[in-house]
C-alpha cells in the first residue's frame, strides 16, 4: 500500500488498517509477543484458518506484523507485531477502557 492509496481522513486510514474484528483481535493477542499460528488460531477462536491466514498475510502486507518461518518439519511460523504495529498500543488500550466503562455504564441502567 502507498501513501496515494490511503484515504485522506486519518481516522478512515486507521480503519481502513484495523477496522475488521480479526484485524484487532490479532493485534490484542499479539501485543503481549510473538505467537505461533496456532497460538493465535486457539486464542482467538471462531475464526477459520483461511480467514486468519489472509488477516495475517494482508498485516504484514500493511507492516504491522512480520512473519518468521523456521525451516523444521512440520514447519514453524511465528508472528511478531513490528514497532509500527506496536504504535498501535495506545489505540486497543482506548478501545479497552471504552469498552469497560461502556459495560459499567449498562450494568448501572439494569
């Protein structure tokens, strides 16, 4: 992707990178390190291997993740988030604490 091809709204740029479930659920498992296919695949659960091996190529694509294969049989694949994709921290925190004040908030009106 260029910079040509990005949208001119920041906000709808961002989006556009991470605005898809997966995406962010990828990010949230892979802030804490690095973690093999199957680590993911298991942590985040109902996602099909297709589907998580398209959010993951389609990331490193974009930069935010980079993939090591390890020359071993059965082959060995891990997933790193790079120094881009760590920038965005401050951003799942965000979502983190909005979505527990927004629980708090509907547990209060019940």
């Amino acid at each position: 992707m260029t910079v040509d091809d990005l949208p001119s709204c920041p906000v709808e740029t961002t989006l556009s990178l991470i605005g898809d479930k997966w995406k962010v659920l990828i990010l949230r498992d892979l802030l804490p390190g690095t973690k093999r296919f199957g680590e993911l695949r298991k942590a985040i659960g109902r996602i099909s291997q297709k589907v998580l091996t398209e959010n993951l190529r389609q990331m490193e694509s974009d930069g935010l993740l980079s993939r090591k294969v390890y020359a071993e049989v059965p082959p060995r694949v891990e997933y790193t988030l790079t120094d881009l994709g760590m920038s965005l921290k401050p951003v799942l925190d965000a979502m983190k604490e909005w979505g527990d004040d927004y629980k708090r908030a509907i547990s209060a009106d019940e």
